[in-house]
C-alpha cells in the first residue's frame, strides 16, 4: 500500500512538473516576443550550410539543418550540433523520423569519443516534441550512445530545461549527469571548443547579442580577439609547413609527425580504436606546450597509447592551411560528381596538383594510415573508419565550417587516399604541376626547363628516408622513445 501510494506520489509529482514546464515554456515565448518588440531584428542571414542531397535516406528531416556534425573539437572529438531553432512546427516533424536521424547520424560517430552541442533558443510550444518523446529517445540510446559522449553542453539554458532536467532524473545515471554543462553565452564555448568550426544558426547569434545587451544594460560588448603573437623559433603547433621547414633544418617531415607517426608504428598500429578515443585534455596542453618550447617529449611516460594519436591530429587540425590545402576543398567536394569507377584516378589527380612540399608530407601521413588500415581485422580501424578520423583534418573550407553534407565527399576522398595508397601516390606530378606548385621564380624556370623539378626530385628522395619511420630513426627521435624537438 505504501509503494502505492509512492508510485502515485511520483507520477503526481511528474505530472505537476510536467505543466510547471508547459507554462514556463509559454512564459519564455511571451518574454522572447516582448524583447524582439523593444529591439528590433536585422534581416535573417543565410545559414552556412549545404543543403542534403535529395537522396538522402532522411532528406524529409535532413534538409531543415536541426543536426549538423561540425568538425571535431580542439583535442579531436566529433562536435555534433542540434539546434531547435531550426525545428519546424510540430505538424510539418515526424518527430519519429527525427529520433531515427539522430540515430543515424550518431551512429557514424559513436565509437570514437564525441561532443554534443544543444542550441536551446528557438523551442517553443508549437515545434517542440513531447516529454513523453524525450523520455522515448532516452530509453533508445543505449550505453554504447553515452559512454563517448565526454559532455553535453547546453547552451542558452533557460528554467525550462532546469524543470525537464528534473523530470528526468530519476532515469538519469549519476555518471551521465556530470557530462551536462550548461553555458549561457555563446563566448564561453571558446573556452572548450573551436569556435570557428561551430554552426551557429543566425537566430542563436542575434539571440545571443540581445542577452549580452540585457546583461550590460547597453549594446552588447564585441568580442575581442587578441592580437595573434608571434610564433616561438620551437614554435611546432599552429604555424605553416614552410615556417617548420625553415626552423627545423629544412627537413620536410615536421618533427611532431615524424615522432607520433614513429612511435604509433611500433607501438599503436594493432591497438584497437586507435585514433578513435580521446585523452585527457590537460595532458595534451601539456605535451603541446613542450612540443612549442622544443623541449624533449617521452611518450612511455604516459602510458598511454592515444597520447601521440590525439598529438598527431591536433598537429594536423592547428595547421593555419589545411594539409590538402583551401584550394582543392570544392574539389574534393566534388568528388561524388565522379563516376565511381573513376574516382582513384580523380583523386590521384588532385593529390598531384599539391605543392611538393604538401604532397610529400601527405604522402608520408597516408603511408602510415595505409598500415594502420592493413591491420584492421585487429585494430578494428578499415579505411572507412580512418577517414571519418582523418578527413575533417585534412581539408575544411576556408571561411565557415564542414556542413554535414560535406562529410560524405571528404570521407570518400580519403578513404580513397588510404585504401588505394599505392596507386594514389604511385608516381611523380607531370612537370607542369611542379611549375604551379612551386613558389618562386627560380624554381619554375628550372621545372620548365628541365622537366621534373629537382625540388621534387630532392623531396621525394627525401621522402624515401622517411617512408618507414619505425624501422630508421626519425629525426630528433631517440631509440629510448624520448621525442626531441630538434632545437634551432
């Protein structure tokens, strides 16, 4: 009779929450409406995103943009982005077919560690799902959808979602409860994310701006960027190929990449979901920053084999020009305008039109990712899995961030790259292609003239001193597996 009573006391209980959250909402939209009277809005900008392609399995839901994947954070986790402002009513939704989406675009990503990011501004009574459908997604996610979930930022949180939370508590484990962190201005995402690489749809960012405004009784405070210092001469994370060529001796393989990839091979390659997990974030400041002062860095010291796999995309995503370079993004996007069976031979072109220096230290990363690929039955990392890692790191747009759309083509593009390596990399670029990627005067006058360049012809030869790092020690790397940035 007294559990009785308690079920009865609960469900009460819910229910009482359950209206507190209805008339919240309500109270929320009213308050919204007042303030977009007392300042008026700009004119709506265009979202900068790609629209889905038309076959997609869940075009119906896709094409409104509520969920974008959005590159991965500063230390290499998936960002995955819902915006509910970009929900439209609920009689235009199958609220169903949302929750399958979810599912499948999470699907992609789950067994790496991820990152979610909920706009919450722009839910209202008339678009948002119900609680009896929140409570359904819940139950759907099993464990495998929460243990790499490492934080679920809420963004712009209101009483509403405080009064959810708490309906939802009792269903929610004490260990899932500590990944939620609420952020109130869209500024304070910078702390923990790559700002840049986030979506933020139009209304979020006016939204923002009229609290900021409110805050500060007054126009909202313009976030300021400081200007950017001048790199260190050990500087080795956030600067170009040719400053790191120039400060490390002319070597063409920068030392962060020979060292990770080196020490990987001996020890990573047959590590399952190597390239997959995430290490913990002080740990990598740590090594970056004595990587920056050239100072040596030990990775037994960590135990931990996803220390120089996280280094070694943080190297490649810090990079100021992507490694495939701005230019050739609209052509890797392209790629699916390709007829399939061409598609190597289209890939080998583009790889080809990279500048030398580009070319050689791609060919050195896609060498390694090839022989993590031929390990997969272990590692449980095929060229498929490897490039939804690798892609993203590789190519990204020069203005604005990868779009959900984009990620097809850039995965197909690498998975390419790896899978086909031999026949990708297999030869030199025709003499032409040298001329354009070179940059001065001198060297395009010797590769018209002499065919090949002998730049190209050094780079390769180079190259070959690297080709397997774990067999020959890299440069700056010693045989006690202490990394030492070479010092200038």
């Amino acid at each position: 009779m007294k559990q009785l009573r308690l079920i009865s006391s609960t469900m009460s209980s819910t229910c009482d929450l359950e209206q507190m959250a209805e008339i919240e909402l309500q109270r929320e939209e009213e308050e919204d409406q007042r303030r977009k009277r007392s300042v008026p809005d700009r004119p709506s900008l265009p979202p900068s995103v790609l629209s889905p392609d038309s076959s997609h399995p869940y075009y119906d839901v896709a094409r409104h943009g509520i969920i974008q994947v959005s590159g991965d954070d500063n230390y290499g986790r998936k960002l995955i982005i819902f915006s509910s402002c970009c929900l439209p009513p609920s009689h235009q939704l199958n609220h169903r077919r949302l929750l399958e989406y979810l599912k499948f675009t999470l699907d992609q990503y789950v067994e790496m560690d991820y990152i979610l990011v909920y706009f919450h501004f722009g839910l209202r009574s008339s678009n948002k799902p119900s609680l009896r459908w929140l409570r359904e997604a819940y139950g759907e996610f099993d464990r495998k959808y929460k243990k790499n979930l490492k934080t679920l930022y809420v963004v712009h949180p209101t009483n509403f979602i405080r009064i959810v939370w708490n309906i939802f508590k009792p269903l929610i484990s004490h260990k899932f409860g500590k990944k939620l962190t609420y952020v109130n201005y869209l500024a304070e995402l910078r702390e923990h994310l790559n700002y840049e690489q986030l979506i933020i749809p139009p209304d979020v960012l006016r939204h923002d701006e009229k609290l900021r405004a409110a805050q500060k009784d007054g126009p909202p405070p313009t976030v300021k960027t400081p200007p950017p210092r001048p790199p260190l001469p050990t500087q080795q994370f956030g600067v170009s190929l040719q400053y790191l060529r120039e400060k490390n001796r002319s070597e063409l393989i920068p030392p962060v990449m020979s060292q990770t990839v080196a020490y990987l091979k001996e020890k990573g390659v047959r590590t399952e979901g190597i390239f997959r997990r995430s290490a913990r974030v002080q740990l990598i400041k740590d090594v970056q920053k004595l990587y920056n002062l050239g100072k040596p860095v030990n990775f037994d010291l960590y135990n931990d084999v996803h220390v120089p796999a996280v280094i070694l995309k943080t190297f490649l995503r810090e990079l100021p020009e992507p490694l495939l370079t701005f230019r050739v993004y609209s052509q890797v996007h392209d790629i699916l305008n390709v007829e399939t069976s061409l598609r190597v031979t289209r890939c080998k072109q583009i790889v080809e039109s990279l500048p030398e220096h580009n070319f050689v230290v791609l060919k050195f990363l896609l060498s390694f990712l090839h022989t993590v690929s031929l390990e997969s039955i272990v590692n449980k990392m095929s060229a498929s899995n490897l490039a939804c890692v690798f892609g993203v790191n590789l190519v990204w747009p020069r203005q604005g961030s990868i779009s959900l759309s984009a990620l097809t083509p850039i995965n197909i593009f690498t998975e390419i790259l790896i899978e086909h390596f031999p026949s990708v990399f297999g030869s030199r670029c025709p003499p032409a292609q040298v001329a354009e990627s070179c940059t001065s005067t001198v060297c395009r006058k010797t590769s018209e003239t002499n065919g090949p360049s002998r730049r190209r012809r050094e780079a390769t030869s180079r190259f070959r001193n690297h080709d397997d790092v774990a067999s020959s020690v890299a440069p700056g790397y010693r045989q006690s597996n202490s990394v030492v940035v070479d010092s200038v």
